[in-house]
C-alpha cells in the first residue's frame, strides 16, 4: 500500500515486483554514473582544461564507442530476463479471468464450477470506518499465497487495463482477445489496484482488489461461495 509523501515503490509482494525494483535501482545507477561522467567533462571544458583545437583523439572515440555499447548489454539482459520470467507460466494452481467493463470488473474462477462474481468499487456514503476510499470494493479477488495464480484479462467493451502494483502486474484488457499473465504473493495482506487505461468517464472508479491468504482460507472461501 502506499504511504503519503512516498518517493520510491509500494513493497515487493511478488518476486516479479522484487526483480523490477532491483532492475530499476541497477538502471537508476547506471544513469547516475554517466550523467557525473558527462557533467565531469562539461566542468572540465568550462574550466578550459580540455582543448577544443583537438582534430584526432581514436583513443577517445574507441572508447565513446564501446562504452555505450557496453552500458546498452548492463541494461538489456537483465530486462529481458524479467520479460521473460513475467512471460512465462508453468502448471499455475489457480487460473482466474478477469474482465473489464464501463466501468467495473467481473472476474470468474474457471478452476470452479460455479464461482463468478461482479466487483464494484463501493461509494464513499457506504464506506465502513479504516478503509480506503476510491479503492474498496464490494468482492474482493482471494487467492492462495504462495501458489502460481493465472490471470486471463479480456474486456466487454472498451480498453481496460488490470493493474496491481506491488505484485508487478499489469495486463491490458482488450475486447475480442485474451491476454494472460502470472504472479505469485509471497506474503498474505490486500493489495489494491486500478484499471490503468482510460476508459471513460468513470475510469477512476475500477479499483482492484485481491486478498492474499493461506491455502485453508482460500478453501473455506471458496466453499462458502460455490455452496
């Protein structure tokens, strides 16, 4: 969840999230070093200690060659790594498919046989005392913690997007096709997110929101609803 005047990210409740936060921070150096280096030279040029008579230097421009080539291998291989782990789903325990709508979201647990639901944000007037407004919503998504979850993400009418931050998700929903991704929670809590796609008037209205708990109270949930 995230705090009031917060600068860096929500806290990692995913590995994908964990690996993104770590990809950003080794980027987030490397542009902290060659902004210094090009800062060092303009200084160096400003207090004329570099000439500008200089016709031929291939020492120099060897290295602004290989250089950025080299600074371009640091921050593509492990991005495309975090591609392809964000890609990949092996066996998931759990698919669940969501769909957005103007402006709500159904989802549907295709593991079951009759578990479906609507999930409306609810209004501030029925807002119960320590929740957040513009975030509940009246049903919320549970899953098992720690078990690979499959979500298939489609859309009734117009583009939506479903978007968890701190699980390191986010899948556009496009009507006619379905696209899927995957996560696992690493933690139990409750996890808010929003459609990240405008979608319309009421677009700030989609909130996300999904219940991470243990294998036995995901059961005793799921029971009551299909019973």
């Amino acid at each position: 969840m995230a705090n009031h005047s917060q600068l860096g990210f929500q806290d990692a409740s995913s590995p994908i999230m964990e690996e993104l936060i770590e990809f950003h921070d080794h980027a987030l150096m490397v542009a902290l070093a060659i902004c210094s280096l090009v800062l060092y030279l303009l200084a160096l040029m400003l207090m004329e200690k570099l000439s500008s008579n200089t016709v031929d230097a291939q020492e120099v421009e060897l290295v602004w060659t290989i250089l950025p080539a080299i600074v371009l291998i640091m921050l593509a291989l492990p991005s495309l790594q975090i591609l392809y782990m964000m890609d990949e789903i092996d066996e998931p325990d759990l698919t669940l498919k969501a769909i957005g709508h103007q402006w709500y979201w159904s989802y549907e647990y295709t593991d079951f046989k009759d578990l479906s639901f609507d999930s409306y944000m609810l209004p501030t007037t029925d807002l119960p005392l320590g929740h957040f407004r513009l975030l509940e919503v009246d049903n919320r998504i549970v899953i098992p913690m720690e078990s690979p979850i499959r979500i298939i993400v489609t859309a009734d009418d117009v583009l939506h997007s479903w978007a968890v931050p701190s699980l390191g998700v986010k899948t556009d929903a496009i009507p006619g096709r379905l696209n899927q991704t995957s996560f696992i929670t690493t933690r139990p809590g409750i996890f808010y997110g929003q459609c990240s796609e405008i979608c319309g008037a009421n677009h700030s209205f989609m909130p996300i929101v999904v219940e991470s708990a243990p294998l036995a109270n995901f059961e005793n949930w799921s029971s009551l609803l299909t019973s």
